[in-house]
C-alpha cells in the first residue's frame, strides 16, 4: 500500500467451506430391548422382553455450510492491526432427541435421536490489537468482539415447538428461548383474589389454594384464568454478544500477563435459587425467604412460605430469569526473570519465579456460583443444574463454579 503510507497491510478474504459432525453417541441407530420385561398371566410369572429405547435407523451427520467474508488491516509498520469478518454459518440435519410420552413406555429422554433441525448463526467478528516491541518497556494489547445472531430454520417435517426444562424452541426463534409465567405481583388480600374466581368462567382465577402471599400470573390470553396458554417468550438463553481482551508486558527482567472475556445479551434459568428459595417444604433455604410476604411484610416481591405450595409460586417463570451477562479474568501472570549476570555465578542457565491465577475475577450480576457454565445441548441452555440431587459432575449440568486457582512457581534451567 505504497500509496498510503500509514496503511502496511490490506488483505480481503473470503472462505467456503461445509463440515460434518460425527459426535452423535454410539450405536444411536439400533433400538434397544429390556429382557427382564416379565409378566404376570393367570398368575404365573412369563419371562419376557420389551423394546424400551427407541431409534431411527436412518440418522446421519449433521452439516453446516460456512462463509466468511473478512478483511485484514495493518497501520504502522502493523503496530495497529484490524481485522474485520462477516459470517454466515447454515447447519442442517441437527440431531435432537425427540420426546415421546409415558404411554409408550419409556421416558421423554429416551426418544429416538434424529435429524429433525436446522438453524443458521450469522454475525460479525472484529479484533483490535496495538504491540511495541522497541525499547526496555514492550507490550502489545488485543480485544475482540463478536455478534451472534441465531435462528431456527426448520424443526422437522411438521415444525412441532420442541419443550425443554423451561425453554420453547419454535421456528424463526433461537435455540433454547426461555418459555414460561410472568408475574403480576403478589396477591395482597383474599378479597382481591375473590373478584378473579368470580370473574373466572371455571371459578378460579389461579387455583384453589391460592391465598394472600402467593404470586400473581398474568392472564395473557384472556380467558381469565390462568392455564399453560399464559406461558410465553421470556427471553434468550444464547448470547448475543461476546467479547474479550488479552494484555501482554515486559519490562526489563518483569513481565505481565492478562487474559478476560465475557458474554451478554441472555438469561440464565438460575435452578440454585429455585431450590433454595422454593419455601414449599421443610428443607433448609436461603436468608431472603426471612423477607417473605407476611401480614405485617407486605412491601416484597418473595411469596409467602407454606407446605406444599398450593399456589404453585415455585412454577417455572420469570421468577427465576437472571441477566447471564459477565467478564472474567481467566488469566493474570506476574514474573521476575533474574539476570543472567547473576544466575550465571550459581550455574544456572535460566531462572524465573511467577505468580499466576486462574479464574481471578469474575464481574457480574448473577446471584449464581458462576455464569459461565456449560450448557445442556441446544434444547436447555442456560440452565443452571446447580443443585440437582444426584447430577453427574460435567459441564452439562453447570452449578459448579470454575474454580480459582492461584500458583506461585519456579522455572529452572540447568
């Protein structure tokens, strides 16, 4: 770019490619049959068996097909560099698990896995990086910044809504879009709730037990009552926006190492609160619940605490919808190289002492052990398993929080 002199690099580009997806579980093709499946006839005990996992025998890789149109800017002798990309990333044939009901004698998990979705992710990647590398003082500093905007294509032949654990996945929404009741307050007198029932073409508002204290749902489809029509979109559980930054110094024999990033733009369905703050038992729960609704604490937005809860308050709703947005500080390094001057007399060749941690900081909202958390698949993200009796410790089920680390070495050579 002679032309230009403080431009050194400028560099279009733009990439196709289509990728396959072969992480789809073993042996998802064949059904499975229970040979302890046994019967009773006339009283005497029939040995049988029972197909109790069920399959498609036609399942195969998904696909995605993915362009991406970029540019590469340098300024400076490339001190200031810039890169800029567009991406469209279409992905067909997605495997989901299609739930069945109980009358066929199996559980909703255990549906045939099958190709039934498609969905396209598209949006823009920049990043931004200064570096000096002249003189006793050197750096060089990069931020990035990502969009991402999700969207159901199709969900099978019939495009039927696939439920989660409190997600709604329907075509031209996102992937795992929270679903569920919106609060209308907090019931405050038994005569407010008198005038619903009496409203009500069925005679009850919300439900036979509901009670000054409880939670009011709002009546979205005006009936007025409330029943599953009234769930509704709540929000998305897929980001919609990430970014990060990595910072790199030295100083003499000192030398400085930072590493960030973070999300936005989604919910987290934060189930460590729905347990601890549920009230409708006799378990142990958190110190918020001492703000409770009572006669003589009507100015809250915590329900009343009563066995069994007759009203529901603990129903999957807003109630438990928290911002996920967060920045981390994955990564802080700080170390002394000592002078070769000096190590040279103890025969030594190099010799470094650092002090490093991990998951340092984390700058959020979430009431939550940790908003970055792994996520069940497509269908229930942002669902934090956090106190799931009896969970297998993965990703999957989130809850546990990354843990912090803080190590102090020494790097020795010979």
């Amino acid at each position: 770019m002679s032309s230009i002199p403080f431009i050194s690099t400028a560099k279009p580009r733009v990439s196709y490619g289509e990728l396959g997806n072969q992480e789809i579980g073993d042996y998802l093709y064949n059904f499975y049959i229970n040979p302890y499946a046994n019967y009773s006839f006339n009283g005497i005990l029939a040995q049988g068996a029972s197909q109790y996992i069920f399959n498609d025998p036609d399942i195969r890789w998904e696909a995605k097909k993915a362009i991406n149109i970029g540019i590469d800017l340098g300024f400076l002798k490339d001190r200031i560099t810039f890169t800029a990309e567009y991406y469209n990333n279409k992905t067909t044939d997605i495997l989901l698990v299609i739930p069945i009901p109980g009358t066929f004698g199996s559980y909703d998990w255990q549906g045939p896995t099958s190709n039934l979705g498609s969905m396209v992710n598209r949006g823009f990647e920049f990043n931004l990086g200064f570096n000096k590398y002249e003189g006793e003082f050197t750096y060089s500093f990069g931020a990035n910044l990502s969009t991402l905007y999700n969207e159901v294509l199709s969900l099978g032949k019939t495009n039927v809504p696939v439920y989660g654990t409190i997600s709604r996945t329907v075509v031209g929404g996102s992937y795992g879009d929270f679903y569920g009741f919106v609060i209308d307050g907090i019931f405050q007198t038994q005569a407010e709730i008198n005038t619903l029932n009496n409203a009500s073409p069925i005679g009850v508002y919300q439900d036979v037990g509901t009670s000054a204290g409880d939670i009011r749902f709002k009546d979205l489809d005006g009936n007025k009552y409330i029943n599953d029509d009234d769930r509704t979109y709540l929000g998305r559980a897929v980001p919609n926006l990430y970014f990060g930054f990595n910072f790199n110094a030295a100083y003499k024999n000192f030398d400085l190492g930072i590493t960030a990033n973070g999300s936005s733009g989604n919910l987290i369905f934060n189930s460590f609160q729905a347990r601890l703050e549920g009230g409708s038992g006799w378990d142990n729960y958190s110190t918020n619940l001492l703000n409770r609704w009572t006669p003589t604490n009507t100015d809250t937005d915590v329900p009343r605490v009563v066995a069994a809860d007759p009203n529901k308050n603990s129903r999957n709703s807003a109630r438990w919808l928290e911002k996920g947005d967060y920045l981390k500080i994955t990564n802080l390094e700080l170390g002394y190289t000592f002078p070769g001057s000096i190590i040279s007399k103890i025969k030594i060749s190099d010799l470094r002492i650092y002090l490093s941690a991990q998951n340092l900081l984390t700058f959020t909202k979430y009431s939550g052990f940790d908003p970055d958390f792994g996520n069940d698949g497509l269908i229930n993200r942002g669902v934090d398993h956090g106190t799931q009796a009896l969970r297998p410790f993965t990703g999957y089920f989130g809850g546990l929080p990354n843990p912090r680390t803080i190590i102090i070495g020494v790097k020795l050579s010979l």
